[in-house]
C-alpha cells in the first residue's frame, strides 16, 4: 500500500478486514469488524482510502481468482 506510514491503525486494520474471509471485499462489514462507528459514512471511508481500497481489492482478486478459476 503506498504511504502506509500516513495510514492510522484503524485504517490499516480496515483494510486488512476488508479481505479477510468474513469480509470478503464489502466495506460495511469491515468497517464493523473494526469497529468503525455505525454512522461513519461509507462513502466517507471510501473517499479517504480510496487508492489503498483499490489496492486491497486487486489482492482480494488475486488471492481467490484461481479458486474461481477451478469452479
């Protein structure tokens, strides 16, 4: 992720939510896994972390294409 130094630990622990299996890629339920408030907006999260979303989403892809693959 670039410049994960400006990156919180919360952010950087959203992220790593956001492509764990309970997860799977949808944000409100990393954001709840991180405890994130329930009225912290998405679309506030997401402009925030826009590059580094993106980026956790190409490792999620890459981590479960080749299952998908074989299905």
């Amino acid at each position: 992720m670039p410049e994960e130094s400006k990156l919180t630990t919360k952010q950087r622990l959203l992220l790593d939510a956001l492509i764990s299996e309970e997860a799977m890629g949808d944000l409100r339920t990393a954001m709840r896994l991180t405890e994130y408030s329930e009225n912290t907006k998405v679309a506030y999260t997401t402009r925030e972390l826009r590059e580094e979303i993106r980026e956790a989403k190409e490792t999620l892809l890459a981590m479960y294409a080749p299952k998908a693959a074989y299905s």
